[in-house]
C-alpha cells in the first residue's frame, strides 16, 4: 500500500490513510503513530486535529507528513521524527547522541526519589551518562532544593541534555560535565543515578530496527557480558568511598536478566544491593545500592524510603 497524500485531502481521511498504510506495513501501534506524526508535521494539538479535521492538508502539510510517514515507514521510530519525547510528563529534546527516554526508566526515578522521600531535602546527585538528561531533570523537578550533575562522554548529549534542563525549569539547579563515569568528580553525592549501556554486546545485532539503528550505540552496549559500566561504576566506588556522602545511596537500572550479577559486583565492590524493582512490564529494572559498611564509621540507620520505593513500584 503506497502513500497517497495531496494537498486537498482532509486531515481526517489523511489520517484515516496513514494508519491503513501503517497497519499494512505491520506497525505496533498504527493509530497512535499516525496522529503523532500528523500533530507534528501539520504542528496541530491533539484537540485540534480532532476539531479541525475536516479542513485539507494543504500543500505544506501534504509534504510534511508525506515525509515523516515516509521516514517511519523506513523503519525510524516516532520519537526521532519528531525530535522531542516526553519523559516523567516533561518534554525532552533528542540528539542522535542521546537515547530515546524510555518509560522503563521512570521506575529507577520513581526509586531514586524513593530513597529520599522527603520533597524539601537538599540533595546533591550525579546523573552518570546523563544522555538527554531525563533523569536528571526528572529528579530536580522532584526535589526542589537538589543540585544535580549530569556527566556524559558525549559533548553533544550534554549540550541537549543542559538545554532540557532549562527548558524544564530545573536549569539553575543543572550542571553538566564531560567525562567517562566518575573520574571527572569530586563529591560527596547523597544520590548517584545511572542508566548505563547494559545490553551484551552479542544481544545487540537481535534488537529492534527502531533501537539497533537509531539509539547511539555507546548508550546501549554494554561489552562482552553487559556488565562492563557496572563493574567500572562500582570498582571507582570503591577507589574513591569519598563520592558518596554519609547515607548516600544508588540507583541503576538494570537489564531484566541482571539483578543477580549486579548485586554480586556490588557485594565485591563493598556494597549491598536491594531485590531487584520491577518496571510496568513486571521486569526487573532497577536496583539500589548502598555501601555495606558505614562510611567514615557513622552509624548509619536503615531508610523506610527504600522498602517502600520497592512495594510501589512492582
Ligand atoms: N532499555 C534499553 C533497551 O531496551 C537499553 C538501555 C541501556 O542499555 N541502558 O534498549
């Protein structure tokens, strides 16, 4: 089924031609795709594609969205047509450098924010491999009187990711550094975040067309096992306890299959992890960390947040 979009078409009909293309082509979701690309290309609301459906496409709109269908139909996801995503019901600008934010991930915001539930506290935090810098922003966003870094190899994410941060209203609040995981910093953090590359290098070749072609590899692979960013987040942890202030505490996502082998990096690493916390699909996502011994001696008292976070969050 070939696309057939002319200036005079309603917007409706239009529509209405899109998902039969989409649906042909065997798209997931060919109803939401199509009113997403439609909004886009036609730059209408939701409500307003709705209420002024019946005028034409006219003969910008007409190419516009031939284009943007075009370009999904070649296997591109929605997201990166339109260059902006949301994430934690904010908007995110994407580069080529960043990933699309998946909704997956607010899980590990929802139990970042569960180990420190109180709103006012004036959390320092580290975002590693901050990307489009969704986690970051979504945390500040949370936590008003946080200050946050978001580090990132990347010097095009991070210019993203500082332009998210503004535009989010959390840019005050917002810095970005480059740099590869923790030898850039100096702390100490009450939270470090991390949604590191963890996909095992073999794995990579079987993923979806929309992620192994259009996500930056260095946000997806993780070496030969996926477990390569752990192991060097940690092993900087234990050189340098300093990063971590005292009942500090982190937050990683995880692939599905690695709450053990994470939880074991950590326990070499001198620290315990939580049970794994599972995203919407009911997959283990994310996993907490915090050192097993005291740091610097202080007594330290287990947090209700981090229990509850975990019931919440299944
Ligand atoms: N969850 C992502 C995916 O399924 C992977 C992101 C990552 O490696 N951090 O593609």
């Amino acid at each position: 089924m070939s696309l057939d979009l002319t200036p005079a078409l309603s917007r409706d009909a239009a529509l209405r031609h899109l998902v039969g293309v989409f649906e042909a082509a065997g798209l997931a979701n060919p109803r939401g795709e199509a009113r997403f690309l439609a909004g886009h290309a036609l730059a209408l609301s939701p409500s307003d594609l709705i209420l002024r459906g019946g005028e034409p496409l006219g003969e910008a709109g007409a190419r516009a969205l031939a284009e943007a269908a075009t370009r999904r139909l070649a296997g591109e996801p929605v997201a990166r047509i339109l260059g902006e995503w949301e994430f934690w019901g904010l908007p995110f600008r994407l580069a080529p450098e960043t990933l699309v934010p998946r909704p997956d991930t607010e899980t590990l915001v929802e139990a970042a924010l569960g180990l420190f539930p109180g709103r006012e506290t004036a959390l320092r935090l580290v975002d590693l491999g901050t990307g489009s810098g969704c986690i970051l922003t979504a945390l500040l966003h949370e936590r008003p009187k946080a200050l946050g870094i978001g580090l990132d190899r990347s010097f095009a994410a991070l210019r993203v990711a500082r332009d998210n941060a503004r535009a989010n209203g959390v840019g005050d609040r917002a810095a970005f550094l480059c740099g590869s995981w923790l030898e850039a910093l100096a702390g100490p953090f009450h939270l470090i975040v991390a949604n590191p590359p963890y996909i095992a290098a073999p794995v990579i070749a079987t993923l979806a067309p929309e992620v192994r072609l259009h996500d930056p590899l260095a946000a997806l692979d993780g070496g030969a096992d996926g477990l390569e960013a752990y192991r060097a987040i940690l092993a900087g942890l234990s050189r340098r306890p300093d990063l971590l202030a005292r009942g500090g505490a982190l937050a990683l996502e995880i692939g599905y299959d690695q709450g053990e082998a994470v939880a074991e990096l950590a326990r070499q690493a001198g620290f315990a992890a939580s049970a794994p916390i599972q995203d919407l699909a009911d997959r283990d996502r994310v996993v907490t960390l915090r050192p097993s011994l005291p740091i610097r001696g202080e007594p330290r008292t287990p947090r209700a947040g981090a229990s509850q976070t975990r019931a919440g969050s299944a």
